[in-house]
C-alpha cells in the first residue's frame, strides 16, 4: 500500500494519514531487518546512492522501527 499526502501549503495534514505513515514505515523496517540483508550492505547502498555520512544513515536506520512506539498511542 503506497501513501501519498497532497496539501496545499496552509493545510495541514490529517493525524490519522501521519499515523499511518509512521505505522507503515515502521513495519516496512521491522521486515527489512528481517530480510537477512546485513546491515553494512544496506547502508552502503544507501550511502552510494545519497552520499549522506554512513555515520548519520546508521542513526537514521537505528531509529525507524521504533517510530511506532515512539510516536503513536495505539
């Protein structure tokens, strides 16, 4: 399922559409830790293509799976 949010630029975004936002995100990461794809390569795939410090994309990557926890009640 792909989430899209269109807005114009004073309207905000509805709680429910950011929530599960961050609910799809977290899950897409859970699986993606599961994959058996080890962790060096999926930085080092994102770090060729973005050129972003592979130091702040270990950060970034540690943090997405807890999104769920950290920003949503339910």
């Amino acid at each position: 399922m792909k989430i899209t949010v269109k807005q114009k630029n004073e309207a905000p975004v509805a709680a429910e559409v950011l929530a599960t936002a961050i609910i799809d995100i977290s899950d897409a990461m859970k699986k993606l830790n599961a994959s058996g794809l080890k962790r060096r390569a999926l930085v080092a795939l994102i770090h060729d293509q973005s050129k972003i410090g592979k130091r702040e994309i270990e950060i970034v990557l540690n943090n997405l799976e807890s999104l769920r926890q950290d920003w949503c009640s339910r």
